[in-house]
C-alpha cells in the first residue's frame, strides 16, 4: 500500500515529472541502507521502463578532476579507493541490468561531499531514491544529504529505510483536501498509481479549522472520482486535530508500504501538510516517504 499524501498545490511541473520518468537517480554509499534504495529504484524503474543512475560521491583532498595523471601517484590511497568505487558501481550495474532495465554510474569526485543536491540535474532525472536511517536529521547515506536533497530538490525524493520492503508496493492510499484547486494534481498522481498497476484507496483528514460533515466530503471525492475507468474505490475519513495526528490515527490501523508528500517549501495554515512534514514522517514512522517539494529552496 502507499500513500500519496497532496496539497491544493497543482502544475504543468509534475505532469512533466510523471510522463517523463524515464531516468531514476540513486545515490549510494555502498551501505546496506543504500542497497535497499537500490532495490526500490529497480522495482519502480522496472514499472516506469525507466533507466536507473547511481552516483557515488568521493571526497578527495584536492580537486581530482584537475590533477594529471602523473601527479595521482602521490595519492595512492585516493587512487585506490576510486578504483574500489568503480569496481562496486560496476557490479552493481551489472546486477541492475539482470533484471532487464538500464542503469550506469557517475563517480563524483569532491571535497564538499555534504553537497549532493549540488550535482542533480532536473532536466535529466526525474525521480531520487536513497536511503535514509529515519533518525531526526535524516542524516545517513551522505552525512545530511538526504535532508539537503529533500529541502532542495525540484525532483520527488523517495527516502528508503534499510529494512523497508519493495516486494509490496501493490496498493495506494491518496490522500487529499479533495478541493478544486487540488483536482489536476490528484488527476496526475491517480494516473500515476495507475501506471504502476497499483490498487487505489483515498484518505480525508478532517480537522476543526477546516471541518466538514460526511456528506459534503463525501460529494467532494465523487466529483473528484467522475470519468475514472477504476474497479470500487474504497474511501477513508479520519476526524483529528491536525493532519499529522490523522496520519498517525490513520496508520495505526493500516500499514502502508509507502508514505508520499507533496510540500511547498513554505507554510501554510489550510495545506494538508507543511514542508517539515516529510522529515518528521521519516523520523515517526518506519516507513518510506516520498516527497514532492514544489517550491525548494535555490
């Protein structure tokens, strides 16, 4: 089960993102945490019939890329430990195209490793897997890169714990205001799940400072369902004070396989989540989240 979890907030961007997911980033470590994100990526690249990217960052006491050849051997050890990098990534590519999808590496070679965000190109990849211990900070797989990647990626992140299983992404919770302003980018999500052959639920959360009787909400989601060629959707309402409270009320009686957000980058009271939500999901519960930030920071 996942749960896709949106905001009122809606754009041409994330159509762009879902029709175009054609190559998916990894960045690893080597650990087991980022072996498991790996494992993700493959799952939905077998879906998507999408190409999977690792990266692997390296740093190095001087900028490699500037040195010659003949200079190297006075760096022994840091030529050693690319040569392992290289031999790693290889095997794991190699695995990757095993199960019948493209995949390649990219070895970046810096001093300022805590800056991966620094090297991802929205117009190349269009969706980030990696791995994450959950613990507040997220800081695992490159120190605090999976932060940093979630606070300033215009690309959906998907972080990934290291005993999160990939084997059971088969139906998906969608969470939403279910108003106007959030119908396109439901519409976009729903064909999404869809195209990963996922079984789709739905998931109201209704607060005090937004509060509605059942009959409203429900007409609500039928609007939002007509013209859809779906088999029965099943649909739940969840009375809490605060959206995250109704998350954690929601998950105490499912176990999804996956969290989704969409956040803004910025607060705002009447949003379904605010932009810290996917780090405090992360450190709440053990589950994967994905997030979709539509306003990073630059």
């Amino acid at each position: 089960m996942i749960l896709i979890i949106i905001s009122e907030y809606s754009s041409s961007y994330l159509y762009f993102k879902i029709k175009m997911m054609r190559k998916i980033l990894i960045p690893v470590d080597f650990s087991n945490i980022s072996r498991n994100a790996v494992k993700y990526a493959v799952e939905i690249g077998k879906r998507l019939n999408a190409e999977l990217v690792l990266i692997h960052l390296i740093s190095t006491p001087i900028s490699w890329k500037e040195i010659s050849l003949k200079n190297e051997d006075l760096y022994p050890e840091v030529r050693s430990q690319l040569n392992s990098a290289k031999d790693t990534l290889n095997r794991m590519v190699m695995d990757i195209t095993k199960s019948g999808i493209d995949a390649s590496y990219s070895l970046i070679y810096d001093s300022e490793i805590g800056e991966l965000h620094k090297y991802i190109n929205a117009d190349i990849y269009q969706l980030i897997v990696m791995g994450t211990n959950g613990e507040v900070g997220m800081e695992q797989i490159f120190g605090s890169n999976t932060f940093n990647t979630l606070k300033h990626s215009s690309i959906p992140v998907l972080a990934v714990r290291e005993n999160n299983d990939c084997r059971l992404l088969n139906e998906i919770i969608i969470a939403s205001d279910f108003q106007e302003d959030s119908k396109p980018t439901f519409d976009l999500l729903f064909k999404f799940a869809l195209s990963i052959k996922l079984r789709v639920k739905l998931l109201y959360i209704n607060v005090p400072y937004n509060f509605k009787e059942t009959p409203e909400i429900e007409l609500s989601i039928q609007k939002f369902m007509e013209n859809k060629v779906v088999d029965r959707v099943e649909t739940f309402i969840v009375d809490a004070l605060n959206e995250k409270r109704g998350i954690a009320i929601y998950l105490a009686k499912e176990k999804p396989d996956l969290i989704a957000t969409i956040t803004h980058g910025r607060s705002v009271i009447n949003n379904l989540f605010s932009p810290s939500i996917t780090e405090s999901l992360l450190s709440t519960f053990n589950y994967p989240v994905l997030s979709i930030n539509m306003n990073p920071k630059s």
